[in-house]
C-alpha cells in the first residue's frame, strides 16, 4: 500500500514537471533590460542623471554670507548681523561696527554676552522690521544720545530693519 502511494506520488510530480516546461526563449539582451527594469539602482541612476541636468544652474559669483552682513568686533572677536540691523552706531564706536572680521568668530548670543558694555538690542516686531510699521520717534531720538551700539533684534536674535523715510510733500511747480 505504501509503495503504490509512493508510486503515485512520483508519477504525479514528474507529470508536473513535464507540463511546466517553458517554451519562450529570452536574449541576453532582454534579459539584462528586465534586470535593469527591476533593480533598485536603475531608479538612482535615472535621478543622477536628472541631477546632473539641474547642476547646470548659474548662480551669482558675488553672493557672500559677509558682504551681506555687517560685521561687529571688539579687537579680538567678530559676529555677523544682518545688514539694517544696527540701528545707531556712535562716533566713538565707527571703528569696531563694519570692518574686516578678524579673530574669531562668535555667535551672536556669545558676542553679546562678552560685549555688553558697548552693544545694545532693540527688540522689534516683525511688521517694523518689514518696513510696515515705523519705529516709536522717541526712541529713535533718544538712541541719538547713546554711546552704546543699537542692534535690532526680533525674538533675542539680529534681524534687518527696513526703514520707512518719512513722506516729503511734493514740491509746487513754479512758472
């Protein structure tokens, strides 16, 4: 009993085996192009080369982190602001606001900390900053009188102040 289910067994898998023969014939060309077509590398090709195609983007040559900010220093250690972000600079202090950065170089939070004695932030809100809202006369005057540096900050960090130039009544033309 035990060798006729064998048996059987066998006959049944080789029959199976004869059915399942494959009669297409693949080229090696084809089949390399199906390998391709599935591998995971064909797609990071095909971004590489779309990557080289955007590399061709020209960009200006003069673009400087430095050139535009404005550069603090205390003889030692320099910081970057943004450019608009010092507000007041005295005359006894023209020398340490604008110059080549020379030392090292310091965070602004850093900078701040070591040089207190001669800078002075003004938080800002945002719509003064963009130039939507002007800044408070008073303070501007008052700033006048200072012997400190005034930097505008928004959120404890330097930001650009766009400054609104007060409206000139148009001048009467004459004949």
């Amino acid at each position: 009993m035990k060798s006729t289910l064998s048996l059987l067994a066998i006959l049944s898998t080789s029959a199976a085996v004869t059915q399942a023969q494959m009669t297409d014939r693949i080229t090696p060309e084809q089949m390399a192009e199906r390998q391709t077509a599935t591998s995971p590398f064909a797609e990071l090709k095909k971004q590489e080369q779309a990557n080289q195609k955007e590399a061709n983007v020209v960009r200006p040559g003069e673009e400087s982190i430095i050139k535009q900010s404005e550069i603090l220093h205390d003889g030692t250690n320099w910081t970057m602001v943004p450019k608009g972000a010092v507000l007041h600079v005295p005359a006894q202090m023209k020398p340490r606001v604008g110059t080549k950065p020379l030392g090292n170089l310091m965070s602004w939070s850093d900078f701040l900390i070591a040089n207190r004695g001669w800078i002075t932030t003004e938080e800002v809100s945002y719509d003064q900053a963009a130039g939507k809202r002007p800044l408070p006369e008073a303070k501007v005057e008052f700033w006048k009188n200072q012997t400190s540096v005034i930097v505008a900050t928004y959120q404890g960090g330097p930001i650009s102040v766009k400054r609104i130039e007060p409206a000139t009544p148009p001048v009467a033309a004459t004949k």
